[in-house]
C-alpha cells in the first residue's frame, strides 16, 4: 500500500499564538506530530508538513522533515491540502491521509487504517475514524461530533447532536446511552487526491453550514465517506494554552492520556 501523509499547519492561531512551534520537549509541536506519525507508518510512506511560513519550513528542515511552502491565505484545510497535492505532482489516483498538526498523541496505526481502509473501498472518496462513546456527558455534548453508519461501514451523517435518537429510552430525556452504541468521530481523514482538487471547488452545502462540519460537504454532494472504528479514543489535541500544558505533563509522563 502507497499513500501520502499531509499535515497542515498555520502559524496564526487565535488561542494559541504560533501553535505549530509550540515547544514539546525541546521539539516543536508539528515536528512531534510528524515524527510519532512517521513512526506507525509502512516504510517509504512520504510524510510531508504543508505549512504557510518559512518558520514553520525551517523547523522541519532543522529536524529532518520534509516540508512545504503553502499559501497564508487559505479559507480551510481542505484547500491547503489540494495546493499541496499540487506542489507534489501527486497523482489523481493516489491516497493521501490528512493528519492534524496539533495531534501530536495520535496514534501512529490510524493513519495507515485509515489509509488502508480507503484503498479496500472504491466506492468511498473518502475516509476516517470513529470510536465508541462510553458517557452521556459526550452524547449530549455538542463539541463532540457523532457520526451514524450503514451496514458497510459508511457514514450515513454526522452531527453535533445525539444520534442515533433512541425513541423509546430518551422519552424522558438523554439518561443512558442507547443499545446501539453511538460513535465519536475522530478528526483524521484519507482522500483520493482526484477527489481532494475538487473538493474545495464544490459548493458549501447548507447542513455543512448549519453543523459547521465540513465534511457534510462530501455527503451532500454525494461522495461516500467509509469509516473505520478504532477500540480506544485518540490522545487529546492542543487548541488552547490548557491543552498545551496537559500535553506537555502526558508527554513528561505525569499523567496518563484519557
């Protein structure tokens, strides 16, 4: 199996200034995320920042990290992405795995299942995780995204809200979980780099806009998204100065990730 490893960062963070150079253990955050990255992959898979300053650039060329140059005024990921794509000469028919650069306790084997997962299934454009919700408190949480399946393990929808609803048992309001175990979504993608040159090209779709998730985008265009569920939920992210510090004390093994 070939695929391509992408890890976009932008320096400009509204809280947390300059987040991809955060230092973590004398290395900076987007060089941590691509070496634990490179460390689960098959051999010979690229892994490559796409980063928006030449700080950023030097940082990874500093720690051996192949690195490029991407515009600063990208309105999302997604289109930083397809200009990397660009800059590599990757072919339409490859896979590329989309790995956040503020992940740096991901775990390295995803990246390769759901890169794998996306080469097993032709009818999907598209790839990503998920993990069993084990609390009420992230069921009815908002900021924890949800996704439903169909049969071949393909999103039907993903959603801010509680789903799938269970009528019966949350006649009386959400005090357990349903039968069904719902599933968090895991913010890690693989695309067909075909479909990844397009997709900053298609139109917003509305329920995209009304759940601020982009990937509504995909479903509603009618591109199929396949699923692969991992048995434990990743490591937390770093968003604000908080995240920054938890990881740090994971990392200096004073705590244990949740």
């Amino acid at each position: 199996m070939s695929f391509t490893v992408l890890i976009p960062a932008r320096l400009a963070s509204s809280r947390l200034p300059n987040k991809p150079l955060a230092d973590l253990g004398g290395v900076p955050m987007v060089v941590r995320v691509a070496q634990r990255v490179c460390e689960g992959v098959p051999p010979g898979t690229r892994v490559v920042v796409a980063g928006d300053s030449d700080s950023i650039l030097q940082a990874c060329q500093a720690h051996g990290i192949d690195a490029v140059l991407t515009r600063e005024d990208h309105p999302s990921g997604s289109d930083r992405l397809a200009e990397a794509c660009d800059l590599l000469g990757l072919p339409d028919d490859g896979i590329v795995v989309n790995v956040q650069g503020d992940e740096p306790l991901l775990d390295p084997e995803l990246v390769t299942a759901v890169a794998a997962l996306l080469q097993a299934t032709p009818q999907a454009s598209m790839g990503t995780a998920a993990h069993a919700i084990t609390e009420v408190a992230d069921f009815t949480n908002p900021n924890v995204v949800k996704v439903v399946l169909d049969a071949a393990k393909l999103a039907l929808y993903f959603s801010r809200a509680p789903i799938a609803w269970w009528r019966d048992g949350f006649a009386q309001g959400i005090q357990s979980l349903p039968p069904l175990a719902p599933l968090r979504h895991i913010g890690i993608y693989s695309y067909r780099v075909g479909f990844l040159r397009q997709f900053p090209l298609l139109p917003q779709a509305p329920i995209e806009v009304t759940e601020a998730l982009e990937q509504l985008r995909a479903l509603w265009h009618g591109h199929r998204i396949a699923v692969h569920v991992s048995d434990a939920a990743p490591g937390p992210g770093v968003d604000t100065p908080e995240d920054l510090a938890r990881v740090r004390a994971i990392l200096q093994g004073q705590q244990a990730p949740l």
